[in-house]
C-alpha cells in the first residue's frame, strides 16, 4: 500500500483554499427563475442574429449556452463521462460525478494538477521522455523542476518502472509522476502491472499521474479510469480532442479520489468549462459515441494504409513506436541509408513549403534520433502526405548527395 496522503503532499496554501460559493449552483437556470445574481447581460449575444442562426440553425433562446455563466458544477456532463467510463457489466466500483474534474482541455487539467501539488521554486515531477512535451512547459511555468527517467530504446520504448520506483525513493520533493499512455510521441502503452507498481510505491507521497489523451484508439489497452476508486494517489486525464474529433471545444478531464477533485474543482477558477463546450462534449459522450467509433474505424483504415505504403519511398526508415493512436513515428533516413535530423527536418520543411503537407519533425526527443511524427489523416490527405513525402524526400536527399 502507498503513503500517500492528501493533507501533506499537496501545496498546503491549496489546502486552505475555501471553495468559491455562487448564488445559484442549487438551483436550475430554467423557467420560473429569474437568475439577477451574477451581472450577466439578458439582451443577448451580441452576434447577429444570421450569424447565430448558422452557428446553431434550431436558435433556441440559450441553445448554445452564451448568454449565461456555465453551470459550475456540471454534475450531468461529469455524469456522462463515468457512463461512458463505467463498465457495461457492472462488476466493478463505479466512477460518480466526484471523482470528476472538468478542465478547459487536457493541457488545463495538467497545468491545474502542478499547480495543485507543486511548491513552485521546491517541488519536482518525474517525467519519462520521450513523452507530451506539455508536461514540462508547465513544470517551467510553474517553476517546478522535472526530473527525467527516460523510457527504454525504440521501438518497444518500455516504461523503466524500477527506475521510476528508484527515483521516487532517493530524489527528495517529488510530488508526481507523469506517464502517457499510449504516449505521444511514441505511439506505445504502459503495461497496466507498471503502473500499479508504481502507485505501489512503498514509501513515496505523491500522484502518479496517467494521461489516457489516446486510450480509445488503442487496441491494447483499456481505460484504467476506474482504478481512482481504489488509488487515491492515480489521477487519469481524458480528453475529447482525439477520438471524439473535439480539439476546437477544448474539453479535458480528470480522474481521481472525490478529495482530490475537490481540491481541483477548489483551485480551478469558477466557471472554467463554457456553455458551448458544456453542451457539445454532452452529445458527443450521448449521441456521438457511435460516431466516434466508425471514425475511429475510418482512421484504422488510413493507418494501415501509411503502414503499408509509407516504408515503400525510398528514404523512409523504420517504424520507431507503436500503433496505440491515430499517429506514427518514422526514421528519415539520409542519401547513405543513416537515420538523420538534417534529413528528417529538411523534409518536414520542404513538404510543409513545395507541397502544403505538414507533419512534425521529433529528431531532438530521447530516442527519436532521424524521426517524424505523422498524424494519420482522411484518404485525401493521406494520398496527399504520400506524395508529398516521396516527391519532398527524393529532392532532399538528392540535395544531400550533390553537396557531398
Ligand atoms: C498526451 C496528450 N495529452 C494531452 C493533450 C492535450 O489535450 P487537450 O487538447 O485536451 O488539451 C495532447 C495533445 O496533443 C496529448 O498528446
């Protein structure tokens, strides 16, 4: 069993953070009531009304949410996310609204969960590179210093659970441990076992964080969501800005013990989640589940595709991680057969400049040395990023070998 405990591992100014209370939270903004409590503006958006009428064609009176303040509690949309989490057959416990934290995005979750746990100018996070680079932007912001434990060689890119468990045990302040799985940029899971050996942790207080951005596209793993009803040092992210196609709404979320979501729900500045979001990210956990997997199924086919063709272009090395998500990390390999960074970034700049294709260049990452990630698109544009990739890649190292 781990040592956590919630009263000495998070900031302790955070602790004594009385819960902003509003007006209205115990009542619903529905017919009779007339809410005058929070200086909004009843005269409507000032959008015209054409406009309105093309973002939302039925137009009800608030069918977007605009005109009032969210709800702040947002018990039936948290309601929604455990459905979706909780298991069909009932056999275990299940996730209620208060292990919920609803956050403007993942990347507002993470920041809130440093903020939450990390002294700034003392406390650290261990993190595995490579891995979201998110992560330790935000440890920087907050002046929290990441201590890095790298993952295993491509392409397998194993989770050095020991070496975590070490450092958890000789590095002093550490407050949390960031794992993402399946991991960007690396495509590859986290063995469930690694995991609970970390939150196994014998002596170390601290969150193992478990960032799940990519789990329903994996085909290995499953949510491990339910697992904060019997960790109380797990919190698990989610966000609908992948498989649910939603990265314009900027809805993210976390997992974790009732008293640590409400330490977050604590910290986050009311109202964080607006209206529009709110009832987009409602349908898409309702109605949209269906369309999320035939998407997915959709996006499959095209990953299969670049799997398949890809490595045919001359150039084109190996596959260097997983296909856990809708993207892949390939070798760029130089006019004599080397994995190489000159190559793999002059290739990134050349598609993006002769062909308006763009994928990201990730030579620089632990282990990545010559790679680029390549998010896997519709049929167009993955006929597009081929021929973009063989026509870019044979001007490049054409290029190379002339200048030798
Ligand atoms: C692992 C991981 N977590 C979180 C995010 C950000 O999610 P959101 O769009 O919800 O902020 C990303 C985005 O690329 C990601 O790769």
């Amino acid at each position: 069993m781990s040592r956590f405990d919630l009263g000495t591992c998070a900031r302790p100014n955070i602790l004594r953070v009385k819960p902003y209370v509003d007006a209205r939270s115990r009542y619903k903004v529905a017919e009779p009531m007339v809410f005058l409590d929070a200086n909004e503006n009843p005269f409507g958006p000032a959008i015209p009304r054409h406009a309105l009428a093309e973002i939302c064609p039925c137009h009800q009176p608030g069918a977007l949410g605009l005109t009032r303040y969210p709800d702040p509690l947002q018990l039936e949309l948290r309601q929604r996310l455990c459905d979706f989490r909780n298991d069909d057959t009932g056999t275990r416990k299940p996730l209620t609204p208060e292990h919920v934290y609803l956050g403007v995005g993942a990347n507002e979750v993470i920041d809130v969960l440093i903020r939450c746990f990390a002294v700034p100018g003392n406390d650290r996070i261990v993190m595995c590179p490579p891995t979201y680079a998110i992560y330790s932007l935000s440890a920087q912001v907050n002046d929290v210093t990441v201590v890095e434990v790298p993952l295993g060689p491509a392409p397998e890119f194993k989770l050095d659970t020991s070496a975590v468990n070490t450092a958890l045990s000789v590095e002093p302040n550490v407050k949390m441990v960031c794992l993402v799985s399946p991991n960007n940029p690396t495509g590859t899971v986290i063995a469930a076992e690694d995991v609970a050996q970390i939150l196994n942790h014998p002596t170390w207080n601290g969150v193992v964080v478990l960032d799940e951005a990519y789990v329903d596209y994996s085909s290995k793993t499953t949510s491990l969501a339910h697992w904060v009803v019997e960790y109380p040092n797990l919190v698990v992210i989610q966000t609908l800005s992948k498989a649910f196609g939603l990265a314009g709404v900027r809805f993210g979320a976390a997992f974790a013990s009732p008293s640590i979501s409400r330490l977050l729900n604590t910290l986050s500045v009311n109202y964080n989640l607006p209206g529009p979001t709110s009832i987009i990210a409602n349908y898409a956990l309702t109605s949209g589940l269906e369309i999320m997997r035939a998407n997915r199924a959709q996006m499959e086919v095209q990953r299969s595709r670049i799997l398949r063709e890809l490595p045919r272009i001359p150039g084109i090395g190996r596959l260097r991680g997983g296909t856990e998500t809708n993207f892949l990390l390939y070798e760029v390999l130089d006019w004599e057969g080397r994995a190489s960074n000159e190559t793999a970034r002059a290739l990134c700049e050349v598609m993006a400049e002769t062909q308006d294709v763009v994928i990201r260049f990730r030579g620089t990452d632990h282990g990545c040395i010559g790679c680029v990630r390549i998010t896997v698109g519709t049929e167009d544009e993955t006929t597009r990023l081929l021929g973009a990739v063989t026509t870019a890649l044979a001007a490049v190292r054409d290029n190379e070998a002339t200048c030798e």
